[in-house]
C-alpha cells in the first residue's frame, strides 16, 4: 500500500508566479491536511478536508492560498503571486476518518523556493 | 484550544545515554498526544500516542512517553540513543472531534559519538 505521495518535491517560483502543490492520500482515506513548516519551525495547519469539501481553512492566508479535493485525482494547494514569505515545506498529511485520537500519515513533502 | 510546548529547540546527548526529550500541552479536555520524527528532507513519521488507555506508551525504535495529566506532560525517553536516532522530534496535541493536530516547534537531536 503505497504512500502518502506528494509531488513535486521541490519548487522554484519567481516572485509573482503560480505554485500548484499535489497530494495523493494514501488508499482508502478520505480526509486530507495541509500543513506549513516555516524554517526552524513547527508544522502549522493550514487546511482540512474531505472529498469535494473544506471542512476547516482556518489555518489558511486570507489571500493567494487555496486548496481542494476532487472527486478525482489528488488534492492541491495553490498559492498564486507568490512571494518570498511562501518559501516554506508544505506537507500532506492524510486519515482514514476525522482526526480525533487518530494518526495522521504524512507525505514527504513539497519544498517551496520563491526566489 | 490547544497548544504544546517543546522545552529546548536542541538536545545533543551521547551514543548510549539516555535521551529525554520535554513535552508538556495545554487543554480544557482530554488530550491525545503524539510524538513524529522527522528526518532530514522526508516527512513525519508516528513514534508512539496516547489515547486515554495505558499512561505509559511504547512506540517504535525503543522510544516511550508517560502520559501525566497533574503536570501535563508527555515526555519521551529512550534509555540508550543510538546514532540513526538523530532527527527532529514533535509533540502535537489533538481532541476528540478536532480537525487537525496541534505541534510543537519541535527539538532537534543530536547524537555524539
């Protein structure tokens, strides 16, 4: 059972331009996160959700950043007119159920460099 | 809401001594806690958790955690460090019907030869 698969691995944007980050769950899991981990910080949530819906953004820039989760295909995260605050890791993370006292499985990873 | 705090950013311990790493959390409900490790470029990876049974966890790698709810904590020992356990180590913090977990800034290991 593959997985959490995550791609691309690293990321090089200009100022300005689109990042489109993919994520697929690992089979049989419906529930997907996003998380953030600035340099030399913890992972901080950024966004939760099932097959077609958002359930929680609260982790989320107001603005340029947004997620979904088809019914097809993996989830992305896109950050457009990105700027060098976005240079991060951004890591999926994916769940059978709701987190609760459940473990989450966590992809490798999307590094970001805004240059 | 919850949060978790990492007390020291570095542990640098021996080959062969004992490691302990700090965790102590803050909830108005009963927690679950979790430790990951991450090694360098890859993702996190599930040590051990708690979820209201046993307050004494066992997880991988020889590592453990004891849950104390009068301290709040959930430390992690391992009695002899080896060199492959050189990582980073995260607490995080859920509840039940939460959205997501909660991390600490983590703390970075360094073993010594």
């Amino acid at each position: 059972n593959a997985g959490v698969m995550q791609n691309p691995r690293h990321l090089v944007r200009r100022r300005g331009q689109e990042a489109r980050l993919r994520c697929s769950p690992m089979k049989g899991h419906s529930h997907v996160y996003w998380y953030r981990q600035l340099p030399e910080e913890g992972l901080k949530f950024m966004v939760y959700l099932q097959k077609e819906n958002i359930i929680d953004e609260s982790g989320m820039p107001k603005e340029r950043f947004s997620a979904e989760f088809p019914k097809e295909g993996p989830s992305i995260l896109r950050i457009q007119q990105v700027v060098r605050g976005d240079s991060a890791a951004y890591f999926c993370a994916s769940s059978p159920r709701g987190q609760g006292q459940g473990e989450q499985y966590f992809g490798p990873g999307t590094r970001l460099t805004v240059t | 809401a919850q949060s978790v705090t990492q007390l020291g950013s570095h542990v640098s311990v021996s080959e062969g001594a004992l490691v302990l790493l700090r965790c102590n959390y803050s909830s108005s409900v009963p927690p679950y806690l979790f430790w990951y490790v991450q090694y360098p470029n890859q993702g996190l990876q599930l040590l051990l958790k708690y979820t209201s049974a046993a307050t004494l966890v066992k997880g991988i790698n020889g590592f453990e955690a004891e849950f104390k709810k009068s301290e709040t904590s959930f430390h992690l020992t391992k009695p002899s460090a080896h060199m492959s356990d050189a990582a980073e180590y995260f607490c995080a913090v859920s509840v039940e019907g939460a959205q997501k977990l909660v991390f600490g800034q983590g703390t970075r290991l360094t073993i010594n030869p």
